[in-house]
C-alpha cells in the first residue's frame, strides 16, 4: 500500500523527537520537514496546525496529526502490525502509561522552561526546585525496571527520553548535577540510548546546549 508520511519538526524540540522515535521504533518510511520556529511559522505549518500552530505535526496520507503523545498514539495503532507495541495490550495498564505520559506533558516542561527563560545571575536552586521534584517522582515510577513498562520499551519511555538531551544545558545553567540526584533514572536514560531509534533520533546534548545558549535565549530576550 503506498502510504505518504511527512514529519514537520524542528530539531531542537524533544515533542518532534518523539515522533522520530516512534516512526523509527516501528520502521515506518517518511519525509522530514524542517520548521525554524526562530524564524517563524510556515504556511504550511499553520495550514496543517491552525488551533495551536506548533510542531510536530504528523501527516499520514494528506490528514495532519497535532499533538505529539497523540501522534505516537496513532503511529502505535496504524503500524499495529509492526513490533514493538508502544502501548501495553491490557486496558489498566494502558491507562497508567497514558497517566504518566500526561504527568511528562503537565509538569516536566514548564520546569524545564523555567530553568532556561531564567536570567543567568538570578538561577539558583529556587529555579530548579521544582524541576528536581518532578524527575525524582519519576526515577521513583521505573524504580528498578529496565523501563517504565517492565522489560519493554514503550509509551512513557517514548514521551520522556527526548527530554534527556536538555538536561546537559540544564545543568550547566543551573549548575547542579542530575545523576548525583537521580541515579536510576539516568540509568534508565543511558539504557534507552542504547536503542537506535532513541540515539538517532537525539540530537547531540552539546548542540543543545548551544542552542539554548546562543540562540534560544536570545530570542527570548533572557540575558539582555
């Protein structure tokens, strides 16, 4: 069956990353398009996305997917027939990976756009408190598992990891050290970055780091 499968991403932001990992977890061909959202939004963009004109957005044969838990979601059950399922088979179990999916999506990115929209002198550990508060929550949620759904890679992992490439920048805006803090959930970090869909679809945290503080910033007029 000929299928179209378009990406439209911007490099930096772990919600495209998802994406990336979900398409490569299931092998699903597809052409990528990349936004500046520096610059601004494309026509294209706010054609496909006219509520909340953000990336990513998935388009499967011409309709757009908005959301990027959502798009996941919809990628597990359209290449259902490709392993591995991201979602577990029994219904309580699904709905827990759904739960803390939603945990991510409301608490960890406020926390971490905190860190980074703060002026340099005035970040102390008031700023990355809360940020801390909400990974702990986490590192205790996978305990000693392989990953949060057991022995297999799958919806929570996928909503998590991208965020593992801005922790390097957080720290060193924050200066403080995650691992010391959160041991096994660096450990399951370092874990899923054995899988190639997860490293190929992360940019490096160096690149990261530049982009947060050279270019984000700045745009966002932090440091002004």
């Amino acid at each position: 069956m000929g299928e179209e499968v378009i990406l439209l991403d911007f490099w930096p932001s772990m919600f495209g990353m998802r994406l990336r990992i979900a398409l490569a977890e299931k092998g699903v061909k597809h052409e990528r398009k990349e936004e500046d959202l520096l610059i601004g939004k494309s026509p294209l963009l706010l054609q496909l996305n006219p509520v909340h004109k953000k990336i990513p957005v998935l388009v499967h044969n011409g309709k757009p997917i908005n959301e990027s838990m959502i798009a996941v979601q919809y990628i597990d059950e359209v290449w259902n027939e490709k392993s591995p399922s991201l979602l577990p088979s029994d219904p309580y179990q699904r709905a827990q990976a759904r739960f803390w999916a939603d945990f991510i999506d409301k608490k960890l990115y406020d926390e971490c756009r905190k860190i980074y929209t703060t002026k340099e002198a005035e970040i102390g550990e008031e700023t990355y408190k809360g940020f801390l508060e909400i990974i702990k929550v986490l590192e205790a949620e996978v305990g000693e598992k392989s990953y949060f759904g057991g022995d297999t890679f799958g919806f929570v992992d996928v909503a998590l990891i991208p965020f593992y490439s801005w922790f390097y920048a957080l720290e060193m805006l924050g200066k403080f050290n995650i691992e010391t803090e959160c041991p096994k959930l660096i450990a399951w970090a370092k874990r899923c970055m054995e899988r190639e869909s997860v490293s190929k679809s992360l940019p490096d945290r160096h690149k990261i780091y530049d982009f947060i503080t050279l270019q984000l910033r700045k745009a966002l007029g932090v440091d002004q």
